[in-house]
C-alpha cells in the first residue's frame, strides 16, 4: 500500500444553486493533481460547476452498529415533517 | 492585406498536421496508462486534439476549395504530404516522456494561441478562441506531471531526465521561419513563430527548473517536418496504423 496514492472523495456542484453532490472517489498524489483528476474523470461530459476533493481519510462517519440509536428514535417522530400546514398556492413550490 | 491562398493552406496544415498526429500518439496510450486517472486524462488530451485538427484541417480543405474534408486530408495523405513538427510524431517511450513530450508542445501551443487569437483571419482568431482553453488546462496538466516526476523519485527523475536530452533537439523546430511563417506574419494571420522563442523559453525553464531537470546546452535541431522536407521513420508507421481502415476500406462510414 506504501506506493498507492491516497484516496480522495469527489464532490461536484451540477449547477449554480445546487449543492456539492459526492460523485465517487479516486486516487491522486496531492489536492491539486485529485482536483485534475476529478476534472478529467467526473466532468467529461460538462456535469459540473465546481468540485471539491476531500482526502478520503479525513471524512468521519458513523459506524453502522449505531444506527439504531442514531437513526430508529426520528422514524416515529412524524409531526417533525412539515406535512401538517395548509400552504397558499401562491408559494408556489417549496 | 489579400493572403496567398496556398501560403495559408500550409499554415493550416501545419495546425492541423500538429494535433492530428499528437493527438493520435496520444490516444496509443488508451488502456495503457499507469493508473485509471491517467489513462481518462489522456484520451481527454487526444480526443481534444482531434478536434482542434477537426477545425483545423477543416478550414485547409475549405481554403485548398477542392472538395476535400478534414477526414480526406487526415487519412488519404502520405507522410511527405503531412507539415508536422518531428517533435509531435515521436514514439510514446515510457509515460514520463510523453508528458514531458506534451509539455514541450503544450507550452508553445499556449505562446502560439495567445496570438493567433488576435489575427487578421476571423476563422483562425475563432480557432484560436476555441482551443486556447484546453490548451490552458493542457499545459497546466502536463507541467504538473513534469514537476511531479522531475523532481520525484531517484528513477522518475532520471527517466524525465533522459527524456528531456532525447526529445530536446526536436523542440526547436516548432520556432523555424521560412517563406509561408512571413506571408502569415506580413497578413497579420500569425506571428513569426521565432519570436516566440524568448517567451517560450521563460515558461519551460520556470516549469523544468522547478522539475529539477536540466535543459542540454545544445541548440542542435532536427528539423523537415513543418516543411515537409523529411519525416522521421515514425510518422510512416504512424499513419499506417492511423489510416489502416481509410486505405483498406476506401470512402468507408459508419
């Protein structure tokens, strides 16, 4: 593994407005040369705006043994959703 | 000022024959890189210059007003028709020396576009305007590389080293001046491409310098291509494997 090149997480924004959507990974010796990389992987066929890369070793997860008392107590939670008020049409979409 | 039509035709060709045939050596490396990222960066760079040699050879076929297409020019020449420098038909050697091939190129294709997007010939100043953008990339890109394995590794360093001293004689070819380089720079379609040279120079010994490798003292050049006077044994083989479907299967489309 000593001669492998670190792992880097590819985000890009599709559009002005929208937000970093995390698109793969890939390998590169530094931040500047992942960011190359990722132009010439993930942007070929003009799906972006922007990207960031992120040194894969550097993103904190949880750990998936946790999701019952990270995730299960919201599944009950409905009136968290806002689904219960009456919106005037003329919002419009939200 | 009128420009002389054939003069232009061989200033197109000259484009045009440059990222034609980079732009195939390039793709050879599709499926071969030395990792993934490598390998879809490259075939980006070739298929980019594939179509600036689209633009170009596009244009010379509507200057030479016989008919032909970019396609006709590309693939029913023969090796004394084509007006490339050596530089571009020299083999792929190992990866450090096509990059370093590519930045030598890259970096004159980025002195040459900062002017020809200026010239008197709209089409060309379009061409220009077009291609300057991947170039910028291209020559970022390639530099990078050079650095990277210039001043890497004991081995990386001596093999970009080696490169550099076997692909050095060819770099200056791409700053000859004849008779066609004069009609061009009296039209105002394109600058004298030896006085490029001073800028050319700034830029590659920043880059080499920083790849701590040293540029040979020689200033011996192989020359004969842009002219047309004599290829090396390369670009026949080249075009033998680029123009195999064209040759066996004449006016084949799919």
């Amino acid at each position: 593994m000593k001669n492998e090149w670190p792992l880097w997480e590819i985000f890009i924004r599709g559009q002005h407005g929208m937000s970093h959507r995390h698109v793969g990974s890939l390998h590169a010796p530094d931040a500047e040369m992942a960011i190359k990389n990722a132009r010439d992987v993930y942007t070929r066929r003009n799906e972006g705006v922007s990207i960031w890369v992120v040194e894969a070793k550097h993103i904190s997860a949880t750990a998936p043994g946790d999701k019952g008392p990270l995730f299960e107590p919201s599944e009950s939670k409905i009136y968290r959703h806002p689904t219960f008020f009456d919106i005037p049409e003329e919002v419009g979409s939200m | 000022m009128s420009v002389d039509k054939q003069q232009l035709l061989q200033f197109l060709l000259r484009q045009g024959d440059n990222t034609l045939v980079l732009g195939h050596r390039v793709s050879e490396w599709c499926g071969h890189s030395p990792i993934l990222e490598e390998d879809i960066a490259l075939a980006n760079t070739a298929l980019d210059l594939i179509g600036q040699t689209q633009m170009w050879l596009g244009y010379a076929a509507e200057v030479q007003g016989e008919g032909k297409t970019a396609d006709d020019l590309a693939f029913l020449r023969d090796a004394w028709d084509f007006r490339n420098v050596l530089l571009v038909e020299m083999p792929n050697g190992d990866f450090g020396q096509t990059l370093l091939r590519q930045f030598l190129f890259d970096a004159f294709q980025s002195v040459l576009m900062g002017r020809l997007m200026k010239s008197s010939d709209e089409q060309v100043a379009a061409i220009a305007a077009k291609a300057s953008k991947e170039i910028a990339y291209h020559v970022e890109r390639s530099a990078d590389t050079v650095v990277g394995l210039g001043d890497g590794t004991e081995e990386s360093h001596d093999r970009m080293q080696a490169a550099l001293e076997y692909l050095w004689p060819y770099a200056g070819e791409m700053f000859e001046s004849d008779d066609t380089d004069a009609a061009m720079a009296a039209a105002g379609v394109a600058p004298d491409p030896a006085g490029l040279r001073e800028e050319y120079d700034a830029l590659i010994g920043k880059v080499l310098g920083e790849a701590t490798l040293t540029i040979p003292d020689s200033r011996y050049n192989h020359k004969g291509g842009r002219n047309g006077a004599m290829h090396t044994e390369h670009l026949g083989h080249l075009l033998t494997s680029m123009q195999w479907l064209q040759r066996a299967y004449p006016g084949c489309e799919w």
